[in-house]
C-alpha cells in the first residue's frame, strides 16, 4: 500500500513511467539470463482470449517442453497415411492402438528421456514477478527450465496483463484463465490434469495463493469483487433483489466504483481516457461448476501476502534498510494496481491471501505448499505469519518453508552476465525434490554436490 497523504498520479503518468522501467528490467534480465548455464528459450507461444475478467484481450502462455515431449507427440498422433486431421485418420489411429503398429508407438513412447507417456507430463502453471507492474513470462526461464529437466513437465508461463493499463484484480483473472485453459486442453498438451501446480515469485508468488481463492469462488459462483453487483453477470444468480445471499462489505467492490476504473489504451493520446466498462463474463459457473480442478501444489517464492500493511511498516520489519527495495518501484507497483485507490479493499481475499477467510483457504488452496521467503525482505514478516496461519490446526494444510537467509527480495535474478547467483540452483532443486515427491515421481533421484536431481547428465540444473 502506497503512501495515502501522497496525491495520486495520473493513469497515464504512471503508464509512461511503467514503459521506461519494463525497458531497463528487460535490459537486466537479459543480462540474468546470459549468466551460464544459459536457460532455453520457450519453446513456444500461445495466445489465449481473457475471460474471466471482461475486459477483451490476450493472454500469452510460454511452454517449456521436456526432452522427449515431441517424440511421444509425435508417436501419439502419428497416421499411417500421414493425414492427422480427418475421420479416416482418427479411426485408423484407434484401430493401430490395439495393433502392433500401436504396440511400436507404445514402445517408443516408453522409451523417451524420462519414461513419460503422452498424457502423463504434470504441469507447472508460473506467475512471473514485477509488482503486478513489470516483467515478463520469460524472466523465470532459469526457474522453468530447472523444472522441465527435475520433474519431466511442462512449465507454462503466464503473462497475465499489467497494471496501469489494467489494475487489480485483472492480473489474478489472467492467471486463472491460463490455469482453466490449460486444463481444458490437457489432453491434446499430453498433460495429467490432476497433476497441476502452480509457482511465481513476488507478485506472482501472491498470484499462486490468490488464482486458486478466484478459480474456488468461480466455482462456486460466488465472486468476491465487482461481480456479486454486476447485473447481468451471467455468476450473479440473484440479480433480481431477491438474494438472500450477503457478502462481507470489505470484500466486495460497489459497480459505481467499478466504473472508475481507467484501462489505458497506449495507442490513444495522453487525455483522461473513458473506463472501459467490464462486459458479460465468457467462463460461467455452470461452465466451470463442470470443470474439476485441482491444485497439487503452490511453490510461492517471496509472496507478497498483506496489503493492508503500508511499505513503511513493511520496511520497519527489514534488519537491512539497504537492501529494501526502492520506494520508486514500491510507489509505482501500488499506485498502478491498486485503482481506484479509495475502493479497493486491501483485505480482499484475491489481494491479501494471508487475510482470507480460513473456510476459503481450507477449500481453495492444496494441502501440499512449498514457500520460500528471504531474510532481507520487507515481505518476510507477512510471509512468516501466512505460513504460520496456514499450519495452524484451522487450517491444517501441509508448508515445506525455507526462510533463505542473508539475501534480499528478488535475490535469485540477480542481473550478472558472467555468472548465476550462489545458492539458486540449490533452492530450485530443493523445491523440485518436493514437488516430484508430491506428483509420487521419486524414482530415479540421485545426489549431486549435495542436493537430490533427477534431472539428464549435463542438463541447465545441473552444470555450474
């Protein structure tokens, strides 16, 4: 939460001031990936329609692919007159399972680099960091490709649209579209749906608690912010006045309110742009009511979890003023996702997970969550009391947790060319060690310089 005597900056202001930072961020994790072991590149792209948010637009999902992922693909949909797509093709296909050009194909699948069959590949759904503000689906490529080689998954990240141009609670509706795509399309990705884990750092450590709360309360049809006021929102089952269901005024946004929100359009010119009104939701409940989504896992790495905090009490908890963060992005982050500033509810459970309800956390969130927090964080604090809150015996739920110590926020992407920051790898491999024995994938796991790996000899996890 930014400082509430400062006035306001405009929404263009403040879109000008994103465009130079996400400049220089992109100049420093160009310099952080460059660092050897040099991290692949996605393999590639997928735009998806956003849904759950109203307001029209795109998604991008980069796809990390194991080794193997497009032999068994291959294998799978492979015709033997060469066609993939007709009714010929697709009856042959289930004719050759059975015959022993099927019995081939079983076998080369059977003999990928990690024993994976097609449809069996978990899949790990990442929210990059920047504050809500900054940053992109590929400044975790190091992170992504230390789980395609550790777990044999595939990692999708996500980059959900950014605040000024598109403020609170837009970035965790992106994330659960990617999470409902991905899904919906497990079997043509070669995915197991009921091994699906979600990660993200920062902000996107934040968006790994809050996109489950969002996916339950979709569910369930009962959405917390503006859409319980909407009329016509097709997850509003009572527009008539006739409810006899009440929500908690602080977790709800007023549809007046709603419409003051400013979605900047960059191609326009600087003048004070009409709000963009949130149209008819794509994704219904019923849609979604259909839809069995489980959650395996949440890797959460120094997630911001109370924004009913202010950053100078936030910054009263760090034991290392200097390595705080600048207030110039503090102050950024805030005031850019947090519009309109006098509605937004701070202890709203899609903004200050570590608040939620505990009905909602018990339902909503995985029994298996790996967090990891830093030493010299001004978010260690609200961390340490999530994590305790999520163990008590109210909620109950399992939190392998790591406080790293002797480093600050964002430690892991260090902007160093020349070499990776010490102790990365170790605490990527320490998670993945978890999430394998969490998707009951411990075969195989060896000891390398301390830390278990079961990832291919000469692998991004494993050289220095």
């Amino acid at each position: 939460m930014a400082d509430p005597k400062k006035p306001p900056r405009s929404r263009w202001i403040l879109h000008l001031h994103a465009q130079m930072w996400r400049y220089l961020m992109a100049i420093g994790m160009l310099l952080h990936r460059l660092a050897p072991p040099r991290p692949p590149k996605p393999d590639f792209v997928k735009t998806i329609p956003a849904s759950i948010s109203g307001i029209p637009g795109g998604i991008d999902l980069s796809f990390y692919l194991p080794s193997g992922y497009n032999r068994q693909k291959r294998a799978w949909h492979a015709e033997p007159d060469g066609t993939d797509g007709s009714d010929e093709a697709r009856e042959a296909r289930q004719k050759r399972r059975t015959s022993s050009v099927g019995a081939i194909a079983q076998n080369i699948r059977r003999r990928s680099s990690g024993g994976r069959k097609w449809g069996g590949y978990p899949v790990i759904v990442n929210f990059h960091g920047g504050g809500f503000t900054l940053g992109t689906s590929k400044d975790d490529a190091r992170w992504c490709a230390t789980v395609v080689d550790e777990c044999d998954a595939v990692v999708v990240s996500v980059d959900y649209r950014l605040a000024p141009e598109h403020p609170f609670p837009t970035a965790v509706e992106d994330g659960a579209d990617a999470v409902v795509w991905v899904h919906k399309h497990a079997s043509d990705l070669g995915i197991d749906a009921d091994k699906i884990a979600l990660s993200g750092f920062s902000s996107g450590g934040n968006m790994a608690f809050t996109v489950p709360l969002r996916l339950w309360d979709e569910r369930m049809g009962f959405p917390r912010e503006d859409e319980i006021s909407r009329p016509g929102s097709p997850l509003n089952p009572f527009i008539s006045g006739e409810s006899s269901v009440s929500t908690t005024p602080s977790h709800t946004m007023t549809a007046s309110s709603a419409s003051k929100v400013e979605i900047i359009d960059p191609s326009k010119p600087p003048p004070k742009l009409s709000a963009t009104p949130r149209k008819g939701l794509q994704v219904t409940q019923s849609e979604l009511s259909n839809m069995d989504i489980s959650i395996r896992a949440i890797v959460a790495w120094y997630p911001s979890c109370d924004y009913t905090l202010t950053r100078a009490q936030r910054r009263a908890t760090t034991i290392r003023k200097d390595q705080d963060l600048p207030a110039v992005f503090t102050d950024l982050f805030d005031e850019s996702y947090l519009h309109p500033p006098d509605t937004i509810s701070l202890d709203s459970p899609y903004l200050s997970p570590g608040l939620a309800p505990a009905a909602l956390l018990r339902s909503a969130l995985p029994q298996e969550i790996i967090m990891c927090t830093c030493e010299w964080d001004m978010l260690l604090g609200e961390g340490q009391a999530f994590h305790q809150r999520l163990i008590s015996e109210d909620i109950g739920k399992t939190v392998h947790y790591k406080m790293i110590p002797e480093v600050p926020h964002g430690w892991d992407k260090a902007p160093n060319p020349l070499k990776p920051t010490p102790g990365v790898r170790e605490h990527y491999l320490g998670a993945c060690t978890e999430l394998r024995r969490i998707f009951g994938e411990t075969d195989g796991e060896r000891r390398v310089n301390g830390a278990w790996s079961k990832a291919p000899r000469g692998s991004v996890s494993l050289v220095r």
